[in-house]
C-alpha cells in the first residue's frame, strides 16, 4: 500500500513503535531533524512526549481559573441580587446582606464553574469531538488505543518531503511506516 | 529522568526494614502484566458476547428491587408522602436517613478518584473508575429521596432552583437546605464530568476492539473521535489533574453541607460543632465499605484478582479503620459535650440514647463502628476476605443506624414532654429504601457489562512496559 495515495493529497507519513521509550526517542529526533508539524499517538499518556514534540503548556489553567471566578461571582450576585436587591425578605432578624450565610453557594457555585470550564475547555482546546481524521485511515492506528505507538509526521511541514520523510522515518527502526490518506 | 521513577521510597538506613516490607506487602498489579494483557482481560468482561449466568440472576434481583421502587414513587405520587411513617415531631424520618446514607457512600468514590490522585496513590488505579461509578449511582439514590419529600417535586421546584418563576419567588439563601441543593447537584455534576473524562481514553479503546459494528458505532460516538494524540494527553492529563483538584476541596464540602443541615438548627442531638468532620469522616467510612462490598464479588467473579490485589484490600481495610476511629472519636466527643455542656436537653438527649426506646439501636452502632472495626488492627483479619465482606455489610448497617439514631432520636423527645412520640416506618419506607438499592445494583450490573470497570489506560500506565528506558537527550 505504499504508493496508492497521490502525493499532493496525503496527510502524511506515520511510523509505529512498539515501546513509549522508542516513541519518545523518535519523536526527540524528528523534532531535532527540524520537523515541527507533526503530532505522536499513544494508548498511554507519556510526560516526556510534550517535551520531546516541543509542545507548548496548555492554557488550560488559566481558563479553569476564570471559569471558577465566574462562577463564584455568579453565585454571590445572584444570592445578593435575589435576597437584597428583588426580593428583600427578613428571616428570623437576619440582615439581607447576610453574608456568611451566602458563602456555601458561593463556594458551590465556584466548583461548578471551574469544573465546568476544565471540562469544555479541555475538549474545545482539544477540537473533540471530530467524527473523522486522517490517522484512522491507518489500518494498524487500530492498535493505538492497546499497545502500539505512532508518530505522524504531516505533509504540512515545510521540510516534508515522500521519499525523504519515508526514509527518514525507516532510520528510526520502527515496527513500520504508512502513509496516511487525507 | 529514568532516576526519578526508579527512586526507592524508603531513607537510607531503613533500607533493611523497608526491603522486608516491600516483600510482605503485595504490589498493586499482578507481575507479568503487559499493555497488552490488562486491556485484554478488562475490555473482554465488555466486549464479550457471553454474559455470565451469575449477572442475570445479579440483575434478575436488583431489576426485582427496582419495580419496588417504581410502585412506591408511584403510590407515592398519588396519595401522598402521608404513606410514610415520618410524622410531626419526626418530620424526617427515612427521606433523610437514606439520603445521608446514599450520599455518604459516594464520598468514597470522589476520594479514591481525586484526593488518592493528588497523594500520588498508585494503588487507587484499578479501583477509581468503579468507585466512581458507584459514587454517580449513589448520589442518584441519595437525590430521589428530598426530591421525592416535597411531594409533588414538578411544582417544588422554585423552592430548590433559582430561576426566574411566574410568582417571583426565589429559593432561601439563607437555609443550609438550599446550601444542600447547591452542594449534591454539583457534586453529581462534577463526579459525572470526572468520571466521563476518565472513560473517553477507554470508550476509544472499546471502538478500537468491538467486533461488532453496533458497538463500535456506539463505543465511537461516546469516545468522541479520541486518537491518543500527545496533545490531546497533555490538556487532557491537565484537565484531570484540576478535575482532581477541584473535587477534593468539592468532596469534603459535600457532606459537610449535609451537616449543616442538622448543625445549623437549634436541636439537641443536632446543635454540635463537630458535625462536619464528623460527617465526612463518616462518609469516607461508609463509602470505603460499599467500595469494599462491591469489590470482593468483583475480583473474585471476573477474575480481577490480578488488579485488584490483597494491597488494595489491605489499604482500603486501613482507611476505614483511621476513618472509623475518627468517627468513634465523634460519638464519645458527643456524649462527653452532653454532659459537659450541662445542658439538661442535651443530657436528656444524649440519656435517651443510651437507654431509650432506641437504645439498641445506639448500642449497635457503637459496637459495628467502635468495637467491631478494631479487628482491622489484625493482619489475618485484613486477609480474610469472606470475613471482611461481610464486616464490610456490617459497617454499612452502622453507618445506617448511626444516621437513624441522629436523626430519630434528636427528634421524637425534644424539649417539650407533651410532643414526644415514637417513630415506626411503613412499609412504603422500607420499600423507597430497598428500591434504591435496586436502582443502585441495577445501575452497577449494567455499568459492569457495559463499560470497563478498571482503568484501561491507568493500568496500561503502570504495567513495567510503560517505563521509559532510554537515555534522555536533555
């Protein structure tokens, strides 16, 4: 199956390991030969992966902290605005702007707006869900979710090139290279 | 980088001690295990076409329970919450006591998942996608109950929900009831995002594995389109550490909220300070218990021994012991303040207790969750898992009876003599109860053919395979 798909329309080359420590060492090596679109799949998550592929932090905490601001806010002002401000009721002597009384919600409220924003924010940042892409096209891909590790370099990347990203990718002793269709 | 996994957990000088425990204490996967074999033993209790005979007759029983359920909410909603037994001065009676009791069992769940995950506790791996599951299972029995107390729930709702209603009414801030919808409706909504995210690596598994194409359109839909890009793992691992760390605070919360719903009120037996501490411990207690009742049938019946191993019986059999000192410590911290406080209605409460007409039910608690957990000081006790089953029943029934004794007793012999009366349940209680437990098993029986009841990837992630054994080009 190595030449069935036009060059012009392939999404790229992938090479399979079967080991995390084969996938990392290669993955540290196309990024040192200069190779930037590319992307490393694994049935594990694997820390030394991001550094190897030269991936930037997530700014995922960031967002989550925001959420949680929120959702504290949130929930402060609408215990303020219903109980001082729409609806002003005394209960038992209690000043409407009762505040302690109002940090329970808060706290809640908080919680449930980080949580929330980890959540979608995770899968947004991530572009989940997507019913279809290239590597699937890969019949051993099957096994990436069991015990087999890919690396993806893209025909996107401004050094990919067929014949010199295949043979590129061979030098690393993995079990195998495929192309990938779009 | 090879250095920082391979670094021994003991100081030098102990290394003796330590190499003479490590070799006493069983390690949390069976060895032999490879990417491979954890997959395929957890995805094939799914995936296989065979269902064992023994799920049916586990289902046939919880499905059984469950049409219990059915006719109870169903008689319950024609006539009245008057087919209960709870009645003024017990205003709450089993609505309560089994929401305290469904919800605490869920705590253990939000604790093996996030807490065990921030300490960096292997061992919680092969335990947290079930404990998880049934921490979403409980909170649903647990919410039926003060959901189905207000009677006719589709016109209660503005009492618990804040939204802008035809009558212009907004629910109380100020009552520690609302503070309760807030705490469990978030807590459900956090422990199912949790719980989602943990299965979507494993969902993609599933699809990867089906053999029939129903399945793997169904298991593909619910993982998302999920690759194992190392992208996606570094948001994703980000994602589940902050889900873990938010939880953890959430958790504990919780069940102090529920708490409060009892501490925040003027009522002998109620009015104490150590409420919330007391209440989480307990929970963590009761939960570990269900945990463990859960997981001794489902080792030994699918064949998990490997992965769920003695370290995991031996750890969990330890935390309810800490868990349920702490708890006997709330008991004694209570009857000291009765006495202490010279109060005449927190001395007569606490009297009541010991000698009145539900005394033995009080002696019961005290000798499940004070004396009998003391047998897990013992080693052959923490081996002897038919036996620890069976504790694991019984500190369930304690923690039961711990609620029944609170929340009963503090209110049939309150201040006023002429008030007093006594409590009994119908059979319409006893049904609501049973029935949730229906639903639970119910619920457990179809996650457990369903979905996979270990964490694929968090195992694959701690068989030897999945160290790196590479020189590292810093």
């Amino acid at each position: 199956m190595a030449h069935e798909v036009p060059a012009s329309t392939l999404y790229g080359l992938m090479a399979e390991f079967d080991s995390p420590s084969a996938l990392v060492e290669a993955a540290d090596k196309a990024r040192l030969a200069g190779y930037r679109r590319m992307d490393a799949y694994s049935p594990i998550p694997i820390e030394e992966l991001s550094e190897a592929l030269g991936l930037r932090r997530t700014r995922l905490p960031i967002l989550v902290f925001l959420g949680g601001l929120a959702g504290g806010l949130g929930g402060y002002g609408l215990e303020y605005w219903s109980q001082v401000i729409e609806y002003p009721m005394n209960i038992g002597g209690r000043l409407y702007h009762s505040w302690p009384h109002f940090i329970p919600v808060t706290f809640e409220t908080t919680v449930l707006g980080a949580a929330l924003t980890a959540f979608v924010g995770m899968w947004a940042l991530n572009e989940l869900p997507q019913p279809y892409h290239p590597v699937f096209n890969v019949p051993e891909f099957v096994r990436a979710s069991t015990d087999r590790f890919f690396l993806c370099i893209e025909s996107g990347d401004p050094r990919f090139d067929r014949e010199a990203t295949w043979t590129f990718l061979e030098g690393l002793r993995p079990v195998g290279v495929s192309e990938v269709a779009p | 980088m090879a250095d920082n996994l391979e670094q021994p957990h003991h100081r030098i000088g102990a290394a003796d001690d330590t190499a003479a425990l490590m070799a006493r204490t069983p390690a949390v996967i069976a060895p032999g295990h490879t990417f491979d074999t954890v997959t395929d033993v957890i995805s094939h209790t799914v995936l296989s076409k065979r269902t064992p005979l023994g799920w049916f007759l586990g289902f046939g029983v919880a499905f059984i329970l469950l049409m219990i359920l059915n006719l109870t909410i169903g008689n319950l909603l024609l006539t009245g919450i008057g087919i209960w037994g709870n009645n003024v001065p017990v205003g709450w009676a089993f609505d309560i006591i089994n929401f305290v009791w469904w919800i605490g069992i869920g705590h253990a769940g939000t604790l093996i998942s996030a807490i065990l995950l921030l300490f960096r506790q292997q061992w919680r791996t092969s335990i947290n996608r079930f404990a998880e599951a049934m921490t979403l299972f409980a909170v649903a029995c647990a919410a039926m109950f003060p959901v189905l107390h207000t009677g006719r729930p589709w016109l209660a709702i503005y009492w618990l929900f804040p939204y802008p209603n035809t009558m212009g009414l907004w629910p109380q801030f100020k009552s520690p009831l609302i503070w309760d919808v807030f705490a469990v409706s978030t807590y459900a909504t956090v422990s199912l995002l949790f719980w989602y995210t943990g299965l979507v690596p494993d969902l993609a598994t599933l699809r990867d594995r089906a053999k029939s194409r129903v399945a793997q359109r169904i298991y593909g839909m619910a993982a998302l389109g999920w690759r194992g890009s190392a992208r996606h793992w570094q948001r994703y691992e980000m994602a589940y550490l902050l889900l873990a760390g938010i939880s953890t605070p959430l958790v504990l919360s919780v069940h102090s909220v529920v708490s409060f719903d009892f501490a925040v009120s003027v009522l002998p037996g109620w009015h104490a300070t150590i409420f919330p501490p007391y209440f989480v411990a307990g929970a963590i207690y009761s939960g570990f218990a269900m945990v463990m009742t859960l997981a001794i049938p489902l080792r030994r019946f699918y064949g998990l021994e490997d992965f769920i191993t003695m370290r995991h019986i031996h750890n969990m059999t330890k935390v309810m012991l800490v868990t349920g000192m702490i708890v006997a410590y709330g008991y004694a911290n209570e009857a000291f303040f009765s006495w202490y406080s010279a109060n005449p209605y927190e001395g007569y409460m606490m009297l009541n207790r010991m000698t009145g007409p539900y005394a033995l039910f009080y002696w019961s608690l005290i000798g499940i969750n004070a004396m009998m957990i003391q047998l897990f000081w013992f080693r052959s006790v923490r081996e002897n898992i038919p036996l620890l089953f069976v504790l694991s029943l019984f500190v369930n029934i304690g923690m039961w009876l711990e609620r029944f004794i609170i929340i009963v007793t503090s209110l049939h012999r309150d201040f006023l003599p002429s008030s007093w009366d006594m409590y009994a349940p119908t059979r319409w209680d006893f049904g609501m109860f049973a029935g949730t437990i229906g639903l639970f098993l119910a619920l457990f029986f179809l996650f457990i053919r369903f979905l996979p009841a270990i964490a694929m990837f968090e195992m694959r992630a701690i068989v030897p395979e999945a160290k790196l054994k590479m020189e590292h080009h810093g």
